[in-house]
C-alpha cells in the first residue's frame, strides 16, 4: 500500500513531520517497507525557455535550439520534437542528469556534427505520463530556471506500508489515518459525501449470486472521458499507478484513498441490463489485462443478457471498458463475498488491486457512500447528468457486540491503561463503547471478534513498546534439561556431520509430482499448492539434495558434500531422516593424485556408518544387504540393517536415470539414515559407566580364506567373529585378492581376528581351540583356509 504524505494529511489534521509519521506508523503495526522522493529522480532537471529553434545542418528533422535556463549564457541543444520552437517554455535535463524512463545519463555530444547540451523532455521520458508525441510545454509563466520538481511539486514523499491480512480497514489511505489519528498523532478530518440524487430511473441492475449479495449502481450521461486533472495525475504516478482516463483515474483514486473499489461501464456497450450471477462451465471473457479467461460455475460475474463484461470483484473486461470516446457510463459500486473472490483469484491466478481489497473484506456499510462520492468525482471532472439510484440485494451489515472487561488489557496484554484512556482509544478507531463496556465493532474492522482482539487495538495504540519486559519465574533448584532424545539426536548428528566436512542444507519440504515420480511418488499431495513445482509432500530428502547439489555444480563448485535432517512424508506417517549427497571431485587434480577422483559407493557407505555409530548405533552388528531403491545404481548400492527386516540405512551410487532427471553427470552417491528406525535406548540417568579397561593384552590372528567369488565379504567377518563370541571380540576383513594361485570362481579373503583374554592368559591350546571354531564356522560358508 502506497501513498504520499499530502495525499495522508488531505485526511488527517497533522503537524507531524515525515519522520514522526512513519516511527507512528510502524508503532502501531503498519510496518513501513520504505520512503521515497520523486524529486530525487528529477534532480538536474528544470524549466527552460526555447529562445531560438533553427533547422539542423544535417538533419531535416532535426532542430537546435539556444534554450534560456536562467543562469546567464543561453545553451545550446539539438531536438526532434516537432513542438519544438521559440517562446516555449519546456523542462531541460542538464548535463549529468538521469533519465527516469530508461536510466540514460545525460552529458554533452555532438549531434549530427552539432553539440548538444541536454536534453527537452517529454512527459513519457519523466515518466509522468503517456505523452510522447512532443516535449512537455508549460505555462509561459513558470519561473524559468526553477527546478521542474519544485515548480510541479512533485516533493511529496511516497510512504510503502505493508498491510497485513487481517487489516482491511487500511487498504485506503482514510484507514490508515484513522489509525495515526487515533495514536495521537492528528485529528481525522470528516468525510464530505454530497448524495447525488439523479433524474429519472436507475440503471437496470440486479443480483442472483450469494457471491454478491449487493449490487448499487448509477448511471451518469453526456461525460466527457479526457486526461484527469493535474492533482490526480501526480498522486497516482507517484504510488505506481498510470493514469488512463478520467473514469478510470476516478475509479483508482477512490479505491486508493478510501479503499473502495468500483468499475465503470460503457453503457453503449451493453446489450440489456447487468447481472450478478455465477458464471456458466466454458464461459471466457477478455480481461482489461489483456488475456482471455475461462470461467466455471463457483464463479461470480456481471454479465447482461449477451456475454460477460467483468469477472466480479476481481478484474473488469475489455469489451465494455470506458473509451476517449465514451460519453454515457454506468457506475457499479458492489460488496461481494471475500472467500468467494479469493478462490476465483487463486483459480484464475490472477491478481489485482480490487481483489486484494475484496478477498481481505471492505466496508459492506460504505457502497452508498462509495457510490455518492464516485458519482460526484464523475459530474465534477467529466461533466454530464446523473440518473437514480439502483439498489439491488442487501450488503450484509450487521454488527457485533463484544462485552469488554477493561481489566484485560493488564491480565492479557501485560500493561494497565486508565479505563477512561482504553474507552477514548477504542471511540478513536470508530467502535462504540457504552457505559457497561458494551462494545459495537464497526463494519470495516471484520477481523475483530473477541475482547482478546480488543486488547490488541488498546496495545498497539498506546503503545507495544511500554510493555514491561518481564521475566518468566524461575523454578528453584537446578533446571533440568528440556531437549527430547529426538532433538539430542538431530544436534549430535548435525556436529558430526559437520565435521566430517558435510555442509548443510535446508530444502523444501514440497517438491514436483515429476521429482516424487522419480522417488516412488509421493503419498500426500496440496490441494492449494503455491506453485505446481511445490505440490507434493518429499516422500525423500534425496530430491532437494540432489537439486541443490545441481545448482551448486552449475555455479563452479568441483566437490559438493550436503547433508540435511529433516522428514519423509510416508502414507502412514513422518519419518525423520538424514539424507547425504555428495557429487563432483572427491579428491582434487594434482601432481601426486593425478586426474581428480570421484566419489564412489564405499565414499557413501563410509559416511552411513559414521553417522550411525555417531547415533548409537550397533555398527558392528549390522549387516550389508541390496534393495536400496530404484533410486540407486543396482550394482553400486546396498542397505545396511539390523536383523534381516529392520533397515537402518541405504547408500551407494544414484541410479543414471535418477542423476539425469536432476541434470546431475559424473559421480553422485548418496546416503540415506531412517532415524526413527534407530533402536531405542533405555535412560540410564546422566552418570557415564565407569572406565574399566581390560587388566590382559588382546591377540590379533589373520586367517586367510579361499571363498566362492559370489560370497558377501560381510557375511564371513560376521561368521568368523561369532564363532566364539566369548572371546572374540572383534574381526575385520583387511584384503581382497583374485589372480595367480587362486582358482577360477574363487577369491581369498583375508580377515584379522582379536581375541581378548579374561582371567588369564591365552596357552597356545587355547588359541588353537579358537582357531578352529574360526575356520569351522567358515566351512559353513564354503570356505577353507588358503595354503
């Protein structure tokens, strides 16, 4: 919402600076996005006289010109504007100066050979309108030399405020004073509105759409639709707005400055009366946007008895919008139901300055009103004879009555007003408070419901920033600790992560069907997404990994390492996960490592079983298993479970098929921990176990082992070490080897085994014994040891 600090002041009766009415703005909730001058923008330029204009040399179409600009000596610059000529009296942009239409710094050249010292300027070049047929020609009288933006008073400062949903009430400047003039900073000026009655009958106007419970109307005839007067023109330029015609600058105005919006008809257009009604499955109207809309049957327009002119409360149509040439026009000042606009706006996906308005909920008491200072705007700038009145269904303006305990602003809001002070707040912002705190909530305020919403306007006008900072009472005795399992979880995973050189990402939680397809689909879908990229629930973390890791590699990184925390969204439930990415180098090109390395599946593996032993995890007990989803590499790729059914991670390469679809070549692996598979652990207080190392050295022993080529490496360490499980402690595989001296079908494994004494040392009995339980349970495998 912007407006400019004389449009503010034509409501409020003010002293105040610029600076004291934006700190008031922000202080009671308006939040100020920002102030700007429009001055700024035309600094260097200033009003000039065209003493002379002579035919360029070179150029027929081509004038110079000495222009008078009030320091002395004449300068001299060359113009193609055919208005151009001597007596004129113009704005010159001087050397140094910036075009606001296309940002061309001005400086002195030579034209065809001529020297040029600035520029004569149109009115489209300023951006002060659509005029660009000649230069801008000013009175004679204007105060040669005088900067242009003084002479036309463009120093008003625009103000930006963001408007929140629920205050619909400051969608019009007269809101937004209201709010100011109720924090003490002025007085609310009262509203002129002069009924205009009309001659002979209304227009034939009618509502048959809950939709629009409320159709007022007013024809006016004989208008004269030129260029809007000088005032408007400049207030409007300055909030954004382009000035079109006067009907339709009456039409902004009015909903800028008093957040009504309204819509003029061309009467010579319409075939027959209007009519609110829901439109028919395939009707389509021409939009003043310029684009053609398909309109279903949830949908309210106003239509005659041919075609539909206006897609109700949400944008007018093209085929009967006001023309230079209009001269009889219908008025419509309408309240239509704020979910119906917003669901028409959402489907349509399209936006305007009048749905904004519409779907937050405007004034359903001020159509007459509206209506009347419309209709006059109309008479006074564009002449003509005003009809009756048609009024046509009910606004629905029935008000509520909220019993109020003063009390409240103390207990709820922290800070204790007077009564009398509350009551005066409360009659400032237009409600009605009666002896026995009775309290009437006028028609533009539909977001307050309650005393607690009541609290809220006592506050914010006195103000939130004389609220005490209290603190909570603190509970004797030592605090104890508040993080779940599930969050010391996430932070000690996080930490280790990090460590192991994993940079994090936070993605979004919704994706495309496209990305979820590739991932199985996903099982929860938005009935009302933001965008068609962001319409299903992730079903994997792997999706947004892989897409950031894309952007990444795209933008000059060699080794991308992400990792993020987050949760899947399953048809049964939400499940926390971890999910790791990791693409391009894995090691950079050097002079001893040669060519860069990529990353590779064990790269992936090695990440899952840090992160799960950093979780607490029985590494040493789990078990490599395939089937980790389409989404990888058949071949590259496996699980890591604990029992046969209980999959705690999946890793290895992404699948090609997957790394196309993300515009991923080279080496992608990934990793994926389901944490809410992890075992449970059981509380044991906050005291560690005691330290008590083994009083014996262990014994390592190597067994090498001549296996079928098809047998896991996994499933042998994991035999051989419970093939004694009170003594074994540990076994690991440390080499692999396939080539002379082994047999076809064959590769030897070679595992080191530690065996940990008790009580006593191990004889050379015992660690016989041992021996053979290792290459017993081996035998099962098809194993025997190598000679």
């Amino acid at each position: 919402m912007k407006f400019t600090l004389g449009w503010l002041k034509e409501h409020l009766e003010t002293d105040a600076s610029l600076t004291e009415v934006v700190e008031a703005l922000t202080r009671v909730g308006l939040e100020v996005e920002g102030v700007e001058n429009p001055a700024e923008r035309l600094t260097g330029f200033r009003v000039a006289r065209v003493l002379t204009a002579e035919r360029h040399p070179q150029a027929d179409k081509l004038q110079v010109l000495s222009v008078d600009t009030g320091d002395g000596a004449p300068l001299q610059v060359v113009c193609g504007a055919p208005n151009a000529r001597a007596g004129l009296v113009g704005v010159l942009g001087l050397p140094g100066a910036t075009v606001p239409a296309n940002g061309m710094q001005l400086k002195i050249s030579a034209i065809r050979g001529v020297e040029s010292n600035g520029m004569m300027c149109s009115t489209r070049e300023l951006e002060l309108g659509e005029d660009h047929d000649g230069i801008i020609e000013l009175p004679q009288d204007a105060p040669v030399g005088t900067a242009f933006a003084d002479y036309a008073q463009l120093g008003d400062p625009v103000i930006h405020v963001s408007i929140t949903p629920n205050r619909q009430d400051c969608m019009g400047v007269r809101g937004i004073a209201r709010d100011l003039a109720a924090a003490g900073l002025g007085t609310l000026k009262p509203l002129m509105v002069a009924p205009v009655e009309g001659e002979g009958p209304g227009p034939d106007v009618r509502t048959q759409d809950e939709g629009c419970p409320a159709f007022f109307a007013q024809g006016v005839s004989g208008v004269t639709n030129g260029e809007s007067p000088e005032w408007m023109r400049r207030r409007l330029l300055a909030i954004g707005q382009k000035p079109i015609s006067t009907l339709v600058d009456i039409t902004n105005y009015v909903m800028i400055d008093l957040g009504r919006p309204l819509h003029v008809y061309d009467r010579a257009s319409l075939n027959g009366g209007l009519v609110a009604r829901k439109a028919r499955a395939g009707e389509q109207v021409l939009a003043l946007n310029g684009k053609t809309y398909t309109l279903d049957e949830s949908m309210t327009v106003i239509a005659d008895d041919e075609t539909v002119h206006d897609i109700g409360g949400v944008m007018g149509g093209e085929h009967s919008s006001v023309q230079p040439t209009t001269t009889d026009v219908l008025i419509e000042c309408a309240y239509f139901e704020p979910e119906h606009i917003a669901r028409t706006g959402q489907k349509l996906q399209l936006t305007s300055d009048a749905r904004q308005r519409f779907e937050r909920g405007v004034d359903p008491a001020f159509l007459e009103d509206g209506l009347a200072i419309a209709t006059r705007m109309v008479l006074d700038l564009c002449g003509g004879t005003a009809s009756g009145i048609t009024h046509a269904g009910q606004p629905p303006v029935a008000t509520r009555t909220i019993g109020y305990d003063p009390t409240l602003a103390e207990t709820l809001g922290g800070l204790a007003i007077p009564a009398e002070r509350q009551r005066d707040i409360l009659v400032r912002l237009g409600f009605s408070v009666d002896e026995n705190w009775q309290v009437v909530v006028p028609t533009w305020r539909r977001d307050v419901d309650g005393p607690a919403d009541l609290v809220e306007e006592v506050i914010r006008i006195e103000g939130i920033d004389h609220v005490p900072s209290t603190p909570l009472e603190r509970t004797p005795g030592v605090a104890r600790p508040t993080a779940t399992p599930e969050q010391k979880l996430e932070r000690k995973l996080r930490r280790t992560a990090a460590a192991r050189g994993l940079n994090e990402a936070v993605t979004w939680s919704f994706i495309s069907e496209t990305q979820a397809a590739v991932f199985g689909g996903g099982a929860w879908s938005l009935a009302n997404p933001i965008s068609e990229d962001m319409k299903v629930m992730r079903p994997s973390l792997l999706p947004g990994l892989l897409a950031a890791a894309e952007r990444n590699l795209k933008r000059g990184a060699t080794s991308v390492r992400l990792f993020e925390i987050g949760r899947r969204y399953l048809a049964d439930k939400e499940r926390l996960t971890l999910g790791v990415v990791l693409a391009g180098s894995r090691t950079p090109r050097g002079w001893q490592a040669g060519k860069a390395q990529g990353f590779g599946a064990f790269d992936a593996k090695a990440e899952a079983l840090a992160l799960l032993e950093a979780a607490g995890a029985p590494v040493a007990n789990l078990q490599v298993m395939g089937e980790a989803g389409e989404a990888y590499h058949p071949g590259q790729s496996a699980t890591l479970r604990l029992g046969p059914k209980t999959v705690l991670a999946a890793f290895g390469a992404v699948h090609p098929s997957v790394a196309k679809a993300f515009d991923l070549s080279g080496d992608v692996v990934a990793v994926e921990l389901y944490l809410d598979a992890l075992p449970a652990k059981r509380g044991s207080g906050f005291m560690r176990p005691a330290y008590t190392p083994p009083a014996l050295q262990a014994v390592t022993r190597d067994f090498a082992f001549l296996v079928p080529d098809t047998l896991v490496a996994g499933d042998l360490v994991r035999t051989v070490k419970g093939a004694d499980k009170g003594v074994i402690t540990d076994a690991r595989l440390f080499d692999l080897f396939v080539g002379q001296g082994v047999p076809e079908g064959q590769k030897s494994l070679a595992v080191e085994i530690t065996l940990q004494p008790g009580e006593k040392s191990f004889t050379d009995a015992d660690i016989k014994a041992v021996a053979d339980k290792v290459v017993a349970a081996a035998a099962k495998l098809g194993a025997t040891l190598r000679g």
